[in-house]
C-alpha cells in the first residue's frame, strides 16, 4: 500500500511539473532568451567608443567591485550629485555607457507593455502608442516645453502624459459611434498622429537655436545618443509605477479581451477600468518619450512576438513584454551606433526598418487582423 502510495504521490507531481513546463516553459525559455540579448548588446555597446577597449575591459569594468559596493557611487547615479573616484575605463563605462543601455531597458519596457495595454482596451491588435496617436501627442507637448517652456524641462515625463492622454481622448471621440471598432479606432489615430504630426513640424520654425532643433530632430526620430544618468533618473520611477500597475491589472485586461457584454456580466465597470489602464498606457508611452523621443513599432510588435509564444493570457504577455521590449530595444541600438560607425543613426530608424517589414509578415501570414 506504501509502495503504491508512493507511486501514485510521484507520479502527481510528474503531472503538476509537466502542466508547469507545458504552461510557464514558453515565458522562462523566451525570458531567458531576452536577458541573454540584453546582457549581450549591453556588453557590446560599453566596449565601443572613442576610448576603445575589449570586451574583457569592458566586463570588468562593468563588474568592479569597488564601484557596486560603494553606496555613495549609487546615491551620485539615482539620485544626482558628484560621482565618486573610480579608474578611467570604469568612470566611462558606468558614467557613460551604462545609462544609454539603462535607457534602452526602461524605453523597451515602457513601448511594449503600453501596446499590449492599448491593445487590450481596444481589443485591436493593430493598436500601440505610435497609431493611436499618443506618441504624436506627448511629442507635440515635449516639442512645445522644448522650443516655448524650456524652464519645465524637469517635467518632461508629466507633460508627455499630458499631450498623450490629450491625444487619446481625442482618437476615442472621433472613433466614438455608438461604441468602437478596429476600423475606426486606427483611422481615427492616423488622423489625430498626422495632424499633432504636422504641428510638430511647424513649431521647428520657431526655434531660435540651432541646437534646440538639432536635438528635437533627434527627437522626433527616436533616439539614445547622448543619454545619462538624468534621462536614467526621469524615467526609473514613472516605469516602476507603470509596470506595477500593468502586472496588477492583469487580470481586468484579460476580462476585456472577453469582450464588453461579457465584462459587464462580470460585474466589471468597462469604461472606467478601459480609461483607468488607457491612463496607465499613457504613462509608460510617455515615460519612454520623454527621453527617447518618438520610437516607432517597438509598441507594435513586441506585443505580437510575445502572443505567439505564450498565448494571450495578460499575466504571461505582460511579463513577456517586460523583458522582450528592452532586448529589441537594445539590440537595435546596438545596430543604430555600428551600423555606420562612427556615425549614429537614431534607433527610431532602426526599429522602423525591423518592425515595417515584420508587421508586413503579419498581415501576409494572418488572414484577418483587427479585432482580438
């Protein structure tokens, strides 16, 4: 009887190890994948530069003891004031080089889950931050604080969510008829992205500093060049708040998938909780904006590649996302800074030319695209 009983005990926990790897297999296999592009690109892109050195330089650079122990090296780098002494290959890799891969992580994180949020909410999965106009919006806000208010520059990341929220509120009235559809949804934020779009255009005329326009035509092409340790501190905290939020909301965001009769069955306030994680989304496109400026796709696809793998279940594609966005992103500014080197192309470029033939696959290989 012992004998059987413990047979039949393993053989339970056989079956639960497999339903795990059957369900969870896919998100630790691409996680893993994702931290490893990560540590990869990160690595190439703090050997690279005008002070040259080798990848093993680079890596022990990266993991100097004396710079990760000190407290006082942390407090400088997240919350501002004199960086400590260090060697000159460590000051230029962690002053330097580190906060552009820092960047990259949190703009990766903040695009890919602020599409998956925005498509959920419209049940579209054509949506994301660049066609449903809000990245036209925080940019025309960002642009504006730039050329007219350069003395709010602080809150860049308050403003962007500002012009971003702005942005969608409008797509959403105008998509308005008696509810939403796909169809109506993107029209509406190709119209509302041309037109801040253009707004954007003109404001370039009235810049008196020629580099006040150099920087905002970075901008708006989506860029990492010359980011440190301030767009690392102005970003951290409304990502966390943002990703927080995302995980925890999981569970609505796959209550609306069902559709809106079955979420008002459920006893779910569809509006108020389709406009409360709209505003989340808001906030991570914003976030991202306002130190990289206008990054096109990231928001598109990541969303797409991370469904494929684990399904549509919000509680593994947000986690997907959060590892997923900062390998893309990190790896295509791994391409924008060699592709031509010395000269750096903005990221925004590179993602263009990665997601505009990938969302040209999607439509070839899927019959109907739209409505989730």
């Amino acid at each position: 009887m012992a004998s059987e009983a413990g047979t039949e005990s393993t053989s339970t926990a056989t079956s639960r190890r497999k339903r795990w790897v059957g369900e969870y297999g896919p998100l630790f296999t691409l996680t893993v994948g994702s931290l490893l592009v990560v540590v990869a690109g990160g690595l190439i892109q703090v050997s690279f530069g005008a002070f040259s050195m080798t990848l093993v330089e680079a890596w022990q650079a990266v993991f100097n003891l004396r710079v990760l122990s000190n407290p006082q090296t942390w407090e400088a780098f997240l919350l501002g004031g004199e960086v400590p002494e260090m060697n000159k290959r460590s000051l230029i890799v962690w002053n330097i080089r580190l906060p552009r891969v820092f960047v990259g992580i949190l703009v990766g994180m903040n695009l890919a889950v602020s599409g998956a949020i925005f498509q959920a909410v419209t049940r579209n999965e054509l949506a994301s931050p660049f066609i449903l106009g809000v990245s036209s919006g925080a940019g025309l806000m960002i642009l504006l604080t730039l050329v007219v208010f350069s003395g709010l520059a602080a809150f860049l990341p308050l403003i962007a969510s500002v012009g971003g929220a702005v942005a969608f509120l409008i797509v959403y009235v105008i998509a308005w008829k008696n509810g939403t559809s796909p169809v109506r949804l993107v029209l509406a934020g190709v119209i509302v992205g041309t037109v801040f779009g253009s707004l954007q255009t003109a404001f370039f005329f009235f810049a008196d500093d020629i580099g006040v326009v150099q920087s905002a035509i970075a901008w708006t092409t989506g860029s990492l060049t010359g980011t440190d340790w301030e767009q690392v501190r102005m970003a951290l905290p409304w990502t966390i708040v943002a990703m927080l939020l995302a995980l925890i909301s999981s569970r609505q965001l796959n209550v609306l998938l069902l559709g809106e009769s079955t979420a008002k069955s459920l006893g779910m306030s569809v509006e108020k909780v389709r406009f409360a994680l709209s505003g989340v989304a808001v906030l991570a496109a914003a976030a991202s904006i306002a130190v990289a400026g206008i990054v096109g796709f990231v928001g598109l696809i990541v969303p797409h590649m991370v469904r494929n793998i684990v399904g549509s279940d919000y509680k593994q594609l947000v986690i997907g996302c959060v590892f997923v966005g900062p390998a893309l992103m990190v790896a295509a500014d791994v391409g924008a800074r060699l592709t031509l080197n010395p000269v750096q192309i903005p990221v925004g470029i590179v993602t263009g030319l990665v997601g505009g033939p990938y969302f040209l696959y999607l439509m070839r290989k899927q019959d109907k695209m739209g409505e989730i």
